[in-house]
C-alpha cells in the first residue's frame, strides 16, 4: 500500500494553497488520503470549507512552527460532464 499524496503549498499564499489541493483531489479516487502542507495560515479555514463542498473530511490538522500538514480524505465527487 502506497502512502498519502502530498501537495506542497509552503510559501504560496491564498488560493493557490487550496487550489493544488482541488487539483490533487480531481486526479485522485474517493477514499485517497492528502497531505496538503501549506505556510499560509488561511488554508486552516479554506480547506474545511472546500473538503466540505467536496464531500471530502478533515482527518487531521497539525501545525508546528507556522507549517500546517492538514490531512484530508477525498469524497465522491461527481465529475462534470464533458458535453
């Protein structure tokens, strides 16, 4: 079994934080843990709010030393039609 995916958005600042998050989710399956690692401290409120429009959950929020690790587990999310 492979670990999480990791998405490193240290030193960007909002949205691009969230927005490598939303990129990561869109390539992943329901159920795929990610491990978003961010300096900004708004992606503490962003992410809550975009795991929640994804159908996705918050398994855990560290911060050490202004570097937050903030895991989260993919949702279904529909996809959205081509045509």
């Amino acid at each position: 079994m492979t670990g999480p995916v990791v998405v490193d958005a240290r030193g960007h600042r909002c949205p691009v934080p969230s927005l490598r998050l939303m990129k990561a989710m869109d390539a992943a399956p329901a159920g795929t843990q990610i491990v978003l690692l961010a300096t900004d401290p708004m992606a503490r409120i962003d992410v809550p709010f975009l795991m929640t429009q994804r159908h996705g959950r918050i398994l855990a929020v560290e911060d050490h030393d202004g570097l937050l690790r903030l895991t989260v587990e993919t949702g279904d999310w529909p996809v959205a039609p081509t045509d």
